[in-house]
C-alpha cells in the first residue's frame, strides 16, 4: 500500500514538470516517426571526407560521396555520421584512410585510392533495420527521461521528505522500488501506445514485430530506470546528477552505435564498447531482423541482466548506507 502510495503521489508531481510530459508525449513520438522515416531514405552511399589542398580532384564512382576539404574533420563528425572516412592526401597521392566503422571499409578505400583498384563499397556499408534504428535513437532520449523522471528521489531528499517517508515505516528498499516502477511506467507506456499505433492505424512495419520490440523495449526501461538509480544514489546535489548522468549519457549513446553503427573496427575499440550494456541490445534487436535465432545472443541477455541486477542492487546499498550514515 505504502508503494501505491507513492506512485500515486508521484503522478500528481509530475504532472507540474511540463518539460518530462512533452519529452514523453510528443518528443518521442516524433523521433519514432523520424527515424521511420531516416531509415527508408537511407543511401547505400559511402560519404568520404577528402583532406587535400588539391580541390580539383575528379572521382567518378557513384558508390562514393565525396567532400574535398582543406582541414581534417573532427572526430565527432565521424561518431554522429556525419562521414564514414576520413581520406587524407599525404602527397604524391598517398592517402592515409580513417574510419571508425569497419576494417572492410577502411581497406577497400585503400585499395580504392592507393592503387586504383575498383571495389564494391555497397558491401561494405554497415546497414540497420527500422526496428534497430528506431531502438537506436530512443535510447538516447530514454536514458535522459529516466533520470529526469529519477529527480523526484533526490528531490524528496533535499526537501526532507525522504526522511519523513522512512519515519513513517517505510522501508528504504520499497521507496525507491515504488519510484523505479513509476519511473519503468512512464519511460515504457507513452514510447509504446505510439510504436503501436504506428504499427497498427498506420500500418507501418518497424522491422520487428510488436512482441519482440516491446521485450527489447522493456529490457531497455528497466536498464535505463537501474542506472538512474545508481547515479541519483552516488550524487547528492540533483543539478550535479543531471550534468555528470548527461555527459555520460551521451558518451554511452554515441559510443554503443546508437546513432551510427560500428563494426569490426578494431580490437580495442570492440572491447572498450562491448562493455556497454546497451550495445547488446541493438546487437540483438539487429540480429533478430535479419532472421537470427534469439539463442544465438544468450551470452548478451545474461550479460545485460547482470548489468542491470547489479545497478538495481547497488543503488539499493548506496542509499541504505547514507541513510544509516545520517546522510540522506
């Protein structure tokens, strides 16, 4: 009851904080439909950055975008998509190729610039479906909204409710389990009435069927909702929470492929990213729509499900101990 409580408090709370309300109601659905569209337009074309203060370059290959610049791009135009290689001119026509996509790309425009051997670059092109693509982009804004919605916590601390609310006999453990299940309830209800609508009035087919994106989905909430909670938990101060949970946010998004995908890059950069939980869910939701049994990513379910246990339960600890410390 006490639980019931408190979700039913924190709807009315929330009802104040307009910016959440249109991020869930109207933000999210446009980006559905956005990257719906995105992914039908998508080129099976390779957008190549040229550095060289030669500008009358004349490259004729239709699988090839390219831009000739006088100055390297940065590197966060290559994670945002921006270009798919860099190909630097070191003179006498040696080019020096960057990619941060696939080791196929980055040696097919070697062979391609370096010794004018012609290459199918169609294959090389790392390709998603709608339904991978959708996931992509609503991670991003998902893990935002989770710890927008986890403010009420640290909230309730600075106003001493949170206190009060333990005074009153309930426990540590069912206060933030009631305010992770509010959390779930507004991340996961509102993102998927629209993918169904879209699926069923409009009849548009995300790539996945209703069944498997709402599993995909959930594991993502319920992701998004545990690592809130650790972070709400380690940092007091709600205005430093929002700043360190939104450079991490974004670094987790660019860097598990939500925006672009990566693959087989190199050995370092797979590790590093491979440890990102979320990663693994656009590895599978990618496998499922090229017609991968779900048996074949059991190592990145128990994987994820570890992550998300163990953030759940140290968001738990943390808390209980600051409140035995007297500092919550």
């Amino acid at each position: 009851m006490n639980i019931l409580k408190i979700f039913i408090n924190n709807c009315y709370r929330i009802i104040e904080k307009k910016s959440i309300l249109i991020l869930s109601f109207i933000i999210i659905p446009i980006m559905i439909i956005a990257s719906i569209i995105v992914s039908d337009n998508s080129e099976a074309v390779e957008h190549i950055a040229l550095v060289s203060r030669d500008f009358n370059y004349s490259i004729n290959n239709d699988q090839l975008d390219i831009h000739v610049l006088a100055e390297q791009p940065k590197l966060y135009e290559l994670i945002l998509g921006d270009y798919d290689a860099v190909v630097i001119d070191d003179g006498n026509r040696q080019f020096n190729i960057q990619t941060i996509q696939s080791k196929e790309l980055k040696s097919n425009l070697n062979e391609y610039f370096n010794h004018n051997v012609k290459v199918d670059f169609s294959k090389d092109k790392v390709k998603r479906g709608i339904g991978t693509n959708t996931l992509g982009y609503l991670v991003i804004v998902i893990l935002f909204e989770s710890i927008l919605l986890m403010s009420l916590y640290p909230e309730d601390r600075e106003c001493g409710s949170f206190r009060r609310i333990l005074i009153s006999n309930v426990k540590t453990k069912n206060y933030l389990f009631a305010q992770c299940l509010f959390n779930f309830v507004l991340l996961f209800v509102p993102t998927f009435l629209t993918v169904v609508i879209i699926n069923k009035i409009f009849n548009i087919y995300l790539g996945l069927n209703l069944t498997v994106f709402s599993l995909l989905f959930i594991g993502i909430c319920i992701f998004s909702v545990a690592l809130s909670l650790v972070l709400t938990s380690l940092i007091k101060n709600l205005n430093t929470c929002m700043s360190i949970s939104g450079g991490m946010y974004a670094f987790l998004g660019l860097f598990s492929g939500c925006i672009v995908p990566f693959n087989n890059t190199s050995k370092i950069f797979d590790i590093v990213t491979d440890i990102i939980p979320i990663k693994g869910f656009l590895i599978i939701s990618q496998g499922l729509e090229n017609g991968i049994s779900i048996s074949m990513y059991v190592e990145q379910i128990i994987y994820i499900t570890i992550c998300t246990v163990v953030l759940y339960v140290a968001g738990i600890i943390i808390t209980q101990k600051k409140v035995n410390l007297g500092l919550y």
